[in-house]
C-alpha cells in the first residue's frame, strides 16, 4: 500500500467529516464532470475488449477521487502556500538521494553516447532507486525547480529570494544526475512560459537564468551530457532510437485500434507482444530470452491504442477543462505562476511518460480547481491580490 494512497485516505476521511458542504461546489467543475466521461467510456470499451481488465480503469476512479479531495481542501492560500511548498521539499529529498546515491559513480565515467551513458547511469543507480522509475524521480525534481523559480520571482517572497534560487539550482542539478531529457524540457519550456506570464522581457531575468545554467553546467558530470542527445537513430548504427521506434510501430498500426482501442488488458497480455510492442533480452547462458513490455512512452497515445479515438477526445476535452481553470494575469501573483509551471510540467509529462492517471495530476489538478474555485473564482488575479504582493511586473 502506497504512501500517496494512504494519504488520499486521510484526505477523504477528513473531507467527509469538516468539508463535506464544500465538496458540493466542487465534484460538478467541468474538470470532473469530462473525468466522470472519461472513466464510463474507458469502463464500458473496457468491458467489450477480449481481455478486459480494469486496473487503468480503477487507477482513473482513484485520481478524480484524489483531485476532489485535494481540490476541496484548496480552500485558502495558506493551504496552497503549503502544497506548493511540498513540491519543493520533495524535490530536495528525491534531488538529496540522486547526488549522494549515484553522483560518484557518474563523475569521471566514459561515456560518449546515449548507449554508453544508459549503461552508466545503471549503474550509479539501477533500474529503479526509491521504488521510482528514474525519469520520473528527474520529473519530480524537475516540478520543484519550477515552483521555486516562480517564487523567487514574485516580491511577496523577495525575503526568501536568495535560498529559493538555492533550491532551484539543487533541484536542476538532481533532474540532471538522474539524466532524463524530458525533465531538461521540462523546466526549459516551464521556465519560459513563467517569464512570459510574469511579464520577465528585461534583461536582468535571462541574465539571471543564464548564471544559474552555467552554474548548474560546471556541476552536472559530463556523462549526463551524452544522454541528452535528440535522435531518431542510434549513433552510428543505422538502427531507429527506441522510442522514435515505438512512436512509428503505433501510427503504423492506427487503423487497428483508431475506432475502439484493443483494451488495456488485451495490450499488456496480449496485442503488444503481436504487434512489436516489446524488447527481447537473452539469458546468461544464451538458451533462452524474455520478452518486456514496452509501452510507447507517450500517455496520450497508449490510451488512443487502449480506447481509441473518443477516449482521447473526451480526455483532451479534462486538459481543454484545466487549462481554462488557469487564472488569467498570474504574473501577479507568485502562487498563480508556481500553479502554471505545475500545469506545465503535468502537461509534459503526457507526452514523455506513460502515465495518464498518475496521482501527481490528482495533486497539481487538485489545488488548480480549488484555487479557482476559492481564491481566484473570477478566473484572474485580480488587481488588489496584485497591489497587495505585486503591483508592478516582476523585477528580478
């Protein structure tokens, strides 16, 4: 039983007792409301797959019942202050672990290539540290550096300013060491839309963001380097790059599951090892190989060949939903802009992760529909939040 499960148990349970009359502004958001579409046609495709299997499904259920909960709850900015705030401190744990765990091992290693750099980062790390896949413990430092750098950009925090860009470079640091490239894009495109919407076109923002990248540059060991490399084939073999080899194995095969997917339970147990969705690895002794799994590393994609079509629509008709629940003019408000890296970065995480029902995005959606509702329910930060901690556009 996990810790994030037990969490959105107690969260529940207090819900139910001290905020059971909030939870009925809340559960009919239009968040919730293409949510509750999205699981009765994930279920019911589901259920006309050969083999059905719900498990996605009952991961789904569990989301929504998280982000109401969380959403709920996100009634105050004291409350979001400290979800926000969470962020960070997990970021610095997960960052914490990645350095002293592996950073040793990285300094110094030969490493030329993707390839190469794979197998060194295996090794300073193995295949899952923390229980976590390593992408996604780099997505988590990652979400941290974005919500701290949003922060020390607004004058409310300009007392905590200097330990907030501390923090920012440790958390880029740690997404750096576990060497994930979706997290580098990560906080380069959410760093660029926070400076937009903050209004940051002086010279002393990229001047400042400059610094810290050539800060975070001298630190970061240069087999992390040879990871980062964009490529649709392995270097000088001739071979597709894995993923560019999945992305074009699933548009080959749209026809067959564009209309009704082929059901998240026949895919694991069956289509995919049909259809090249997996990897061979022979044993030591060379008499025998195992077939893995591999899902196509793209969130939005997976559920098209899980349900077809009309489940991405209707779940790109929820993120259609959170983007219009972003406050307008969060330029003048720190927490509205930590709020928009977080979007941001859970928006990313679509289109590099296989995860479209992670309980990350009941905990980013959570705290952006009850923001909405209970801080800002104009849908813009409005005029006297701004004079209060930012009149001005923000100057770094």
């Amino acid at each position: 039983m996990s810790s994030s499960f037990l969490l959105f148990v107690a969260l529940a349970a207090y819900v139910i007792v001290c905020r059971l009359r909030s939870l009925d502004k809340i559960w009919c958001h239009p968040v919730f409301i293409a949510a509750y579409a999205f699981f009765f046609i994930s279920v019911l495709l589901e259920f006309s797959s050969p083999l059905p299997e719900y498990y996605q499904c009952k991961r789904f259920a569990e989301m929504i019942g998280g982000m109401i909960c969380v959403a709920t709850i996100c009634r105050d900015r004291s409350i979001l202050t400290v979800g926000l705030f969470g962020y960070i401190a997990t970021a610095l744990g997960v960052s914490a672990v990645l350095y002293f765990t592996g950073y040793e091992a990285l300094q110094g290693a030969p490493a030329d290539n993707f390839h190469q750099a794979e197998k060194v980062r295996l090794g300073a790390y193995g295949e899952k540290p923390m229980g976590a896949n390593l992408n996604r413990l780099a997505h988590v430092c990652a979400q941290g550096a974005l919500v701290a750098f949003a922060l020390c950009l607004s004058d409310k925090w300009k007392r905590l300013r200097v330990p907030l860009l501390g923090v920012v470079a440790v958390c880029i640091v740690g997404s750096f060491l576990a060497m994930s490239r979706g997290a580098a894009v990560v906080m380069f495109v959410g760093s660029l839309v926070i400076l937009y919407a903050g209004g940051f076109r002086q010279g002393k923002a990229l001047i400042l963001v400059s610094i810290l990248g050539m800060g975070v540059y001298t630190v970061v060991p240069e087999a992390t380097w040879s990871r980062m490399e964009f490529s649709t084939e392995v270097k000088g073999s001739g071979k597709m790059e894995s993923r560019a080899k999945l992305y074009t194995n699933a548009f080959r095969r749209l026809p067959e599951y564009i209309v009704a997917g082929v059901g998240a339970g026949n895919f694991v147990n069956k289509w995919a090892f049909q259809n090249g969705f997996y990897s061979e690895k022979s044993a030591p002794d060379g008499k025998s190989t195992t077939r893995s799994l591999h899902l196509p590393h793209n969130a939005l994609i997976l559920l098209t060949i899980f349900w077809g079509i009309l489940a991405l629509l209707v779940y790109l008709l929820i993120a259609w939903c959170v983007y219009r629940s972003i406050p307008l003019r969060c330029g003048r408000d720190g927490l509205s802009l930590a709020l928009l890296g977080v979007m941001v970065s859970l928006g990313a995480l679509l289109l590099y992760g296989n995860d479209f029902s992670d309980k990350t995005f009941a905990i980013g959606v959570g705290m952006l529909v009850g923001a909405r509702q209970w801080i800002w329910p104009t849908g813009i930060v409005s005029a006297v939040e701004g004079n209060r901690y930012s009149s001005e556009p923000i100057k770094v």
